[in-house]
C-alpha cells in the first residue's frame, strides 16, 4: 500500500506540473513565447511612460488603449517559466526563478494586479492617476528584473 | 496656391502616415514587437487548431481563454508595418506589403475580423462551430503569409 500510494503521489505531482510545461513543445518555445509577451508589454508601457514623464503629450485614449494592453498582456508570460524552460534558448532567467517559485509567483501575481490599478487609472483620464500607477507598475518590473533577470 | 495645395496635402500624408511609425522608434523596435505580437498570437492559435484537429482533448475553456487572447493579438502586430520598416531587423516580409497596402489591409482587417468570429465560435462551447471557425482563421492567416511572407 505504502508503494501504491508512492506512485499515487508520484502521478499527482505529475499531472500538476503538466499544464504548465506541456503547453509548449520544447524549452525553446516557451522562452520566445515569453519573451514575446513582454516584449509587447514592453512597448506598451514604454508609451504610457512617455507620456507619464511628459516625453510626449498626454492622450488619455493612447494612455487608456495601452494600458489595457499592458494588463492583458501582464497575464501571459509566466506560464512559460515551466520546469525545464531555464535552458534552452536565449534566456536572461537567473536559476532563481525556480529554486524560489514562491515568490517569484508573489512578483507575477503583483504584476497582475498593478497592471490592472493601471489600466484602472488610465481609464480616468487622469494624468497625476496614471503617473502614480505608472510609478507603482514600473517598481514592480524592476523589483523582479532586479532579482530574476540577468543583465 | 498650388504649390500651397501642395503643401498642405504633403503635410497631411505626413500626419496620416506618421502615428504608425512614430510609435517606434527604430524600424528593429517595430519588426521586433510585430514578430512578437504574431508569435504570441501564433502560440494560442496553435492550441486551437491542436484541439481543431483532434491531437489533444477539446477543452471549451481552454479554447474560449485562447480565443480570447487571439482576437486581442490579432489587432497588433498591423501599425508596426509602417512606412521604413522593411528592412532593418531579421524580418521574413516581402516589399509587396508596402507596395500594396490596401490589399494588406484588406487581409489584416479580415484576420481581425475572423478571430472575432472564432472568438464567439469557441464561446458557444460547440466543437464543430470551433472548427469551422478555426479553418476560416487559418486560411487567412494562410493567404497573408503565402502573398507577404517569405519563406
């Protein structure tokens, strides 16, 4: 019995970690498809950041359009730090993202939630809302840029 | 007042054309984030059609999740073919996209148009309205690449 419930635990834990890695075939995949996530999250929040740090006039519609995408798009990329996808590809992932997946999931999951407070503020048209949103979202990306990414 | 005309009708072109290359800042920044926009797009798709054609269980969840965030991608990756990005980066488009915008529009708006319609298909929960839905999506994505993408 002791055996059987082994294999029980075993298969358990296997059907767990599944979803996340078996959504993409190789390692290769889930790294660019990560990449590409939040290389398009990057770009638009780099445009609500321009417009934050008065580079370009402030739109409320440009700053509410790109603000939703960002939060979308804050949802994406973290399944794709599967078991096995630190190698593989052209990866700045520090071994880190795996031994402390507790809280690099609390720094995703904090992502998630400021994304939204920004999308939130955007949708105000209010420019001092945005730029205190925009303050707060862009803290946490480097919070974990800081602790996850290689330079 | 011809040579004014003139003018003003060359100012206005610059207006219209520039809020598409503008947002970029360099044309790799744009062939970067448009190459992203469609393999993220390209990555839930794939899930779809791997349910389409019968490789892994439907799951109507999963395939309205996915459908959802197809739609979403599909409205991108299009202002990032301004005007200049033809070159610059490691970029798989053929000059025709420039030289034909309005036939290029034309399939961009009907691939916007179409994964809005796959997007409901997978809603209702109904395999076989999902795979309708799906091979009308991939046939457009099929006449783009075989008319605008090299191989």
């Amino acid at each position: 019995m002791k055996v059987f419930a082994s294999i029980a635990a075993a298969a358990t834990l296997i059907v767990f970690a599944a979803p996340a890695s078996a959504q993409f075939a190789k390692p290769e995949d889930a790294i660019k498809y990560r990449q590409s996530a939040l290389s398009v999250m990057g770009t638009h929040f780099g445009r609500i950041g321009a417009m934050a740090n008065g580079k370009v006039p402030f739109d409320a519609k440009a700053a509410s359009d790109n603000a939703e995408i960002v939060a979308e798009m804050a949802k994406l990329p973290w399944v794709a730090f599967g078991p096995g996808t630190d190698k593989g590809g052209n990866t700045k992932a520090k071994p880190e993202i795996w031994t402390e997946q507790v809280k690099f999931k609390e720094g995703s999951d904090k992502l998630v939630a400021e994304s939204a407070k920004l999308a939130a503020a955007a949708k105000t048209g209010n420019l001092d809302a945005l730029k205190t949103a925009f303050t707060a979202t862009a803290d946490t990306c480097k919070t974990c840029h800081d602790a996850y990414r290689n330079k």
